[in-house]
C-alpha cells in the first residue's frame, strides 16, 4: 500500500472548479471590478466617463441622506431580523418537537414563493387606510384608521412586517433543518432527567444549534440589508424619507438621477458594511465549529 | 474529449461565428434601401393611434418603416438611457420636461431648427407656447405632439345628494385665508358617518365617511395634481424663467399659504391627512366612493368618464384664486436621436408627427388632445360625440393667460423629490412650511451652481 503514491488531483479539481469560476469571474468579478472604476469617475450614463478620485466618496461621507439611508436601513434590519428570527425558532422548535406534518413544513414555505412584488401590492391593499381589509377591521372594533403606510412611524415597521410575513417560515425551515442534526438521544436523556420543553430548548437546543443559526443569521442579514422591492412598491421611500434605505438611495441616485459614479461609491461602502458585518457575526457566534463534534 | 470531438466542436463553434457573421453583413446598410426607425413611447393608450399614423406614414413614404416600441414610464426612461449609454438608441422618441434636459445637455438630441427652418413648418399652429418649450438657445430639440390641462372631477350622484349645484361649481373662487366658495363646496362635500356634512356645528371630523376633497401630496416640484395650480392662481412662479431657468422660487410666501390651506382642509375633517392617507391612487378612492372632489389632469378623462368607472363622474373649470383661474399645461414632444444613421428620414416622421395629419388622427381617436389646435377641436369632437363634456380642459387651455407651463430645467428629478420631501415634511408637521420649503429652495438652487 505504501508503495503507491497518493494521486494528485489538484489539477482535476481546478477543471471542476472551472464552471463556477467562470461564473463567478464573469458575472461577479468582473462587474464589482467596474463598479470600483465607476465609483471613481464622474459617470452618468451619457457622458464619457473621467477620473475624479475620491470625489464621490467625500461627497457620500457629508451627504446627510445617504447617512439617514444607513440609519433608515440599519432600523429596518433590526426590527426585520429581531422579528424574523424569533418568530422563525419559535416555530422551527415547535415543528421539531410536537409535529413533523409534511404539509404543515410546505405550508409554511408559501409566503415565501410568493413573488415579492405580488406580497408588496397585496399588503399594500389589505393596509390601505381607506379601503384597506385591516383598517376595517380596526374600524368595527371603534378603533382609528392607522396610515400603516404613510405615517412615518409606522411605515418602517409595516414593511418589516410584511417581509418578517413572507421569510418566515423559510427561515424556520432552515433552522428546523438544523435542529434534525441535533441527536434525539440528548433530548431523551434530557426528559429522564425531570427537564421541561423550556429547559431542553435553552440547554440543548439553542447551544448545538449554534452554527446553523450563525448561517441563518449571517445569510438573512445580507438579504435584510438588501431591502428594495417591497418598499419600491409601496412607500418608494416615503413619507418623506422614512423608509429610504441605502438600497433605494442607491436606485435613485443611478437610474433616476444617472448619478452612476456617486451611486457606485455608495454600494461599495454598503459591500464594506456588509463584509465586516459578517465577519464580526461569524466571529462572534464561532460559526465555523460545532459542539456536537 | 477525443480528438474527433474536439475537431467536432471546433467546427460547430466556426458554424456559430460564420452564423453570426452572415447576420450582420445582412444587416448593413446600402444606399437607397429601405429604412426602418425605432420610435419609443410610453403610454399603451396611445401605441393604437400612433401604429394609424405610422402606416400612414409608410403609405405615404413606402421606403420607410416605423417600428413603435412601448414600455411602462419608469422603464422607458431607464431603457432610453441604457441604450443612448450604449450607442444604440431609438432614432425618435417621445420626450417630456422633466427628463429632456438631460439629454439635451449630453448632446443627445439633433437640433432640428435647420430643418423646421427649410421645410418652413408653420409653428404658430400649435397651442400657445408648446413649440417653444423645447428650444434651448436658439436650437430645437423637437415638435410638440399633445397638451394637457387640469380640472375638477367630482362624484355627480354625491354632490346632488348633498345639495350642491353643478353649475354653481362652474365659478368657483379660491383664496388661502377661507378657502373661499371652493372651501364652501367641498365642506358641503364632506360627510361623517351620522350624515351631517362640514358645514354643520356637530360634524364630526374624526368620523369621516366620505371626504370633500382627496389631495395629492406625491406630485414631485410642480405640484400639477393640486397645489401648483392653486399656488399658481395666489401668485406664485416657480422660475426666473422657464424653460432652462437656473432660480427656482420655492421660498416664495404665496406657495407656502397654499401649503398651509391644504394642511388646513386635512384639520378640519375635510380632506384626510397624509399620515392617515391612502396609498391608492385618487381615482381609486372616488370610484369607492370615499371621496367627492378632486384635481383631474385631461389625460385622466377616458378613466373617469369611460366603461372602467364605477361611479358617475363630471369635470369642472379649477377654482378662480387671487389672481383668476390658471391651470398647469404640460406638453410632449417628439425628439431625434443626435446618433441617428438616418437623420433625414427621421425628420420627415417627426415633421409627419408633428403635422395635422397626424394629429388629426390622433385626435380623432379622442385619447389626448394634439397638439395642433384644429386637431384638438377634433378630439374635443370625438369626445362629445361618446357623450363626454370635456370642453372645460380646452377652454382653459385657450384662456388668455389661464395658463402656466411647468418648469423645465436641468436636474429635474431631484429638484422633484427635494420639493415633494419638503412638502410632505410641511404637511406632516415636521416643520413648518415657510421654513421647509425655504430649506428645500436652498437645496434646490444649490443644484444649480
């Protein structure tokens, strides 16, 4: 046996490697690499593009949307994620530990396979302070109309709502995944032991299913951060800028302005955020070990 | 792969160049062959009646095609300048004031002054003024092609009921301080949900069941869905000048007593505020039946008087402010790619839209009013002949100074989202108004320099 060298498949692997890569290079490198080029020139779509340095970035750092856009967003992910992710382990520890109905898990994908711009226009229907499904109901209870769309208090909140609605029960999937991992002996061993569901679900549950969830978080973060299409439908952005996040800042600026170059500047300072972001989450939560090894 | 496979796929990627290669060698251009242009609109109501001019055109000009595109506003404008980035733009398309001067600055539109200069096109057929909203120092930059104009519309059946009489809504009188006959009518409007309308002592303005009047407060720098009229009518310009003028006068007092009106109207019960407003669009909320009067611009008639309404619904001339009625008129126009290869036959399909025959088409399709005037009578006409009294749009349009354009200038898009941030902060009560319009003014202004 020790005669025969181990092969070296370094060379194979770089040809499967080799589709991906392709993709990667041409779909994503290549574009971020012009990206960063833009962010440095004064482009607009119609001119020729020229070299201004820093300029945009300067611009950015004293541009007081752009910060309220950050601020905007960063409430957002807050109120999107803290609701989401609760709510999703809520749901994924009962399906775990009461019922493993198969249509009850398909069930719960179904908001999500709705397109993003069918759940923003039906929410936008059902919320409507005037002829809104919702408001009627405040209505027979003698309770007031509730602008959930255009008072700027409750425009941010409604629309997190309405994207905590529709990923969900993706998430509880995939944490639900998780927990099938965690071995069943434990909870077993647990339950002679005299533990309550609570006590199982603090000590055994949460712990092992650490790494799953540094996943879930980190993945469901990014997509947070990337907020657009539902507010495009329907505050885009209002009332005055209470729901402008950065993503929508950075529509505006490039294809109703054409301020290409300054919208450029501010999606790279957003792919910095988001980079460091997850670099500290991953950090933070030990996201590449597992204590069931 | 085997070698005979490799020599397989190289022959088969060779078929795919050689495939390519013969596409575009069709696709050259020689001499005095036939001709197809790319023409660009926005509005599906019209594609119909532009295809009629366009096979028109082509009866008249058999070596010229035209080939109509159509894409939803937010779209077009998008597309449009993609396909200008790329080199490959369409040779004619429909153009508007707040997107135009973009273009025109980039050098992307042809001047066609020498044209209308040597085929001597009588510019003086137009409405008043249209012709000259897209010259910019001595240069044109297109033709108009159709106007429109702004009016009351309100809920016939709600009006009779609550006792308002539709000829009395012919003259109206506005002012900022009570609102005058206009303030009357819509307090008439209003109802709460124990039938007592606005005027009464024991309205209830918590309560509301149907609302005199639905404001629009995403109407961007011009304010041509309500206040920018009013404003109008108090006194109010918006420019040094228009088009191309450099000093926008958001500041001005006048504009910030209309604000302050309209909050006024939303206190009082009779208009819902924006922070309780609907995200629906107004037309919606009347055919529901929660609201009675609102603005109306003309191209708004086939939604309020066609099949689609649910409700009956009537136009009405705008309230007479301080300084007499003066309604927003706002026109298209039809531009040529500077990048053309086929300038010439450009022209002559821009000219043909431009002209009476075309127009007269248009208009008797009744869908907008052209803009040459004989050919507005003609979709006036077509209108009353479908049974819609839209008369007032055109009588204001021909008032002798009944009218203003909205601005045109460089920038208009964010001076659009500056002012209509200001305004909803007014109107929400961030801030006041006379100071929020003056802030969003200095930015504005600061666009400029």
């Amino acid at each position: 046996m020790s005669a025969t060298k181990p092969r070296d498949d370094r060379r194979a692997a770089w040809w499967f490697l080799a589709p991906v890569l392709v993709g990667f290079a041409v779909f994503y490198g290549y574009p971020a690499a012009r990206g960063v080029w833009y962010s440095l020139t004064d482009y607009t779509m119609l001119n020729t593009p020229s070299y201004v340095g820093t300029e945009n970035y300067a611009k950015l750092f004293a541009d007081q949307k752009f910060w309220n856009s950050m601020l905007v967003t960063a409430w957002y992910v807050v109120l999107n994620i803290g609701s989401q992710t609760l709510l999703a382990l809520g749901i994924a520890s009962l399906m775990h530990r009461l019922t493993r109905s198969v249509v009850l898990r398909a069930t719960l994908l179904l908001p999500w396979l709705v397109p993003n711009v069918t759940i923003g226009l039906l929410w936008m229907w059902l919320l409507d302070t005037n002829l809104g499904f919702v408001n009627q109901l405040l209505h027979t209870f003698g309770m007031d109309p509730i602008g959930f769309f255009t008072d700027e208090t409750w425009a941010m909140p409604t629309v997190a709502g309405i994207n905590t609605w529709a990923y969900t029960g993706y998430t509880a999937l995939l944490l639900y995944a998780g927990m099938l991992q965690i071995p069943q002996y434990l909870y077993e061993g647990a339950s002679i032991d005299g533990a309550g569901e609570w006590r199982m679900f603090r000590r055994i549950t949460l712990p092992l299913l650490r790494p799953v969830l540094a996943l879930v978080l980190v993945v469901s973060m990014i997509g947070s951060f990337q907020i657009f299409d539902t507010i495009a439908v329907t505050t885009k952005g209002g009332p005055v800028a209470a729901t402008q996040v950065i993503y929508y800042f950075i529509y505006q600026q490039a294809f109703k302005y054409f301020h290409m170059g300054y919208a450029a500047a501010a999606a790279i300072c957003l792919a910095l955020i988001l980079g460091l972001l997850t670099a500290i989450q991953m950090r933070m939560l030990r996201a590449s070990r597992s204590d069931l090894a | 792969m085997n070698r005979r496979s490799r020599a397989g796929a190289a022959l088969l990627s060779l078929a795919v160049v050689a495939g390519l290669a013969a596409c575009t060698s069709a696709a050259e251009q020689e001499p005095g062959a036939a001709v197809t242009l790319d023409y660009w609109l926005w509005d599906d109501n019209q594609k119909a009646s532009y295809q009629q001019c366009a096979d028109a055109f082509h009866t008249a000009n058999p070596n010229i095609t035209i080939k109509i595109s159509q894409a939803a506003w937010n779209e077009y404008w998008q597309n449009l300048t993609t396909q200008i980035a790329a080199g490959d733009a369409p040779d004619v398309w429909t153009n508007q004031g707040s997107y135009y001067p973009q273009f025109v600055s980039s050098g992307q539109i042809l001047d066609i002054q020498p044209f209308v200069d040597a085929d001597k096109v009588d510019l003086s057929q137009y409405q008043g003024g249209l012709a000259d909203l897209f010259t910019k120092d001595g240069q044109r930059f297109g033709l108009p092609k159709d106007w429109d104009t702004m009016a009351l519309v309100y809920n016939t059946e709600h009006l009779k009921t609550q006792g308002i009489d539709a000829a009395g809504l012919a003259d109206l009188t506005w002012n900022p301080t009570d609102g005058g006959t206009f303030e009357q009518a819509i307090a008439k409007a209003t109802v709460d949900e124990k039938g007592r309308n606005g005027l009464d002592p024991a309205f209830d303005k918590t309560k509301v069941k149907v609302f005199g009047f639905l404001p629009e407060w995403a109407d961007g720098s011009q304010g041509q869905n309500g206040w920018g009229n009013l404003a109008a009518s108090n006194g109010f310009t918006y420019l040094d000048k228009n088009p191309w003028g450099t000093q926008y006068k958001y500041d001005d007092p006048k504009l910030a007593q209309t604000i302050d009106w309209f909050k006024s109207l939303s206190a009082k019960g009779y208009a819902p505020a924006l922070d309780k407003a609907s995200t629906l669009s107004r037309d919606s909320l009347l055919n529901a039946g929660k609201g009675a009067i609102t603005f109306a611009g003309s191209w708004m008639i086939n939604s309020y008087l066609g099949e689609g309404a649910k409700l009956k619904f009537a136009f009405a001339p705008l309230p007479a402010g301080p300084q007499g009625r003066k309604t927003a008129i706002n026109g298209l126009s039809d531009a040529i790619w500077s990048g053309t290869k086929h300038k010439d036959e450009a022209w002559k399909w821009v000219k043909f839209l431009g002209s009476a025959d075309c127009q007269n088409i248009v208009g008797g399709n009744g869908v907008v009013f052209p803009a040459i005037k004989s050919a507005s009578e003609k979709a006036l006409a077509a209108h009353t002949g479908k049974g819609r009294d839209v008369k007032v749009f055109v009588d204001e349009a021909a008032a002798p100074g009944g009218t203003f354009f909205v601005p045109i200038t460089e920038h208009g898009n964010e001076v659009s989202q500056i002012v209509q941030d200001a305004i909803q902060a007014a109107i929400l009560g961030q801030t006041d108004s006379a100071t929020s319009l003056k802030k969003a003014n200095d930015q504005v202004n600061a666009l400029f320099k």
